[in-house]
C-alpha cells in the first residue's frame, strides 16, 4: 500500500497508514483470529474475534477434540490441578481450557485474565449476539474453509492441510 503496488493474492488485513501519527482514517471495530494446529495434534480449531471489551472464541470441534495440554513444555495446567487450586478461578480457567464449551466469552475490562466465561448468559445474550455476528462476517470475508462442515470434517478425520482459496486481486488501470 505504502509503495502502490497491487499485491500478487487478496489479502485480508488492512493497512497499518492511518494509524501512524498526523494520518488521517480510522481504524477497524474488531480484531479477528483463527488457528488450527500447535505442532501435528491434536487438531482443535478455534476462531476468535475482540473488540474494544469483549472477547469471543468459537472452539469449532468442541465436544468431539480437545485441545493441547502442555504446549512447549509448559505444565501450568498440572499445577492447576493441585489441590492448591481447587475451587479457585484458576482451577475453573484451566478446566475450561482443557474441555472447552462450543463458544466461550469474555469481558475483558471486568476480568482481563479470562476466567468468568459468560456465553449463554441471558444478561449479555445481545453482545454475544453481536460477536458471533461480527465472527461469521470475518470468516465469510476470509473465506474461512471451515465454514464447509465437510472440509472441517475431512481435516479432523484425516489430517489434510488447511487450504483456501486465493483470488486475484481487481485489476487496476495506470494512466
């Protein structure tokens, strides 16, 4: 963008210009994030979208897969399972973690760590709303192959790669 050339693929990111300081333009209302694998398995898909104060993530196999424990070598989640823990919001975040619900949401200037989830509650069924919109808005827009319950399915079962499709960019005339 910066230098005016076309790039060779659609992207689906945003120019970083109008935020630097004197530019002129906004910015956009939601961050949106996707993953898929940490290392060959499990396969737990996940899609996220933020805004200023909410968080949503949509576990797509919820129920059917767990995710990784111990990424890396980290065992904070057999920490957590120390009687040391029981009962505590950390004991309640990483059992979550270990056996996500399809959808979790978070308020993160009420609890910035992430403990309470909230989905499915009455009180912030509007916000909820709102984020699983703004959620399948960014993965229609992105192409999101995993809005394909075959493809998703074909992955799970079979480990293939995660594609997608990549269109050419509009043409555009220089005078």
């Amino acid at each position: 963008d910066a230098a005016g050339v076309q790039g060779p693929v659609k992207m689906h990111g945003r120019c970083l210009r109008p935020l630097l300081p004197g530019a002129a333009g906004g910015w956009r209302e939601h961050l949106p994030a996707e993953f898929h694998y940490h290392g060959a398995t499990p396969f737990f898909p996940r899609r996220v979208i933020r805004d200023q104060r909410y968080h949503l993530i949509h576990n797509l196999l919820a129920g059917r897969s767990k995710p990784p424990q111990g990424i890396d070598g980290d065992t904070a989640h057999v920490v957590a399972r120390s009687a040391r823990y029981e009962g505590t919001a950390v004991r309640r975040a990483f059992d979550t973690y270990a056996n996500p619900p399809e959808f979790e949401l978070y308020d993160l200037e009420a609890d910035p760590a992430e403990f309470n989830n909230l989905a499915g509650r009455p009180a912030v069924s509007a916000i909820e709303s709102r984020m699983k919109e703004a959620l399948l808005a960014w993965r229609k827009e992105s192409e999101d192959p995993f809005l394909d319950p075959a493809y998703l399915e074909k992955v799970f079962r079979e480990g293939a790669p995660v594609t997608r499709k990549r269109q050419q960019p509009a043409a555009t005339s220089t005078p």
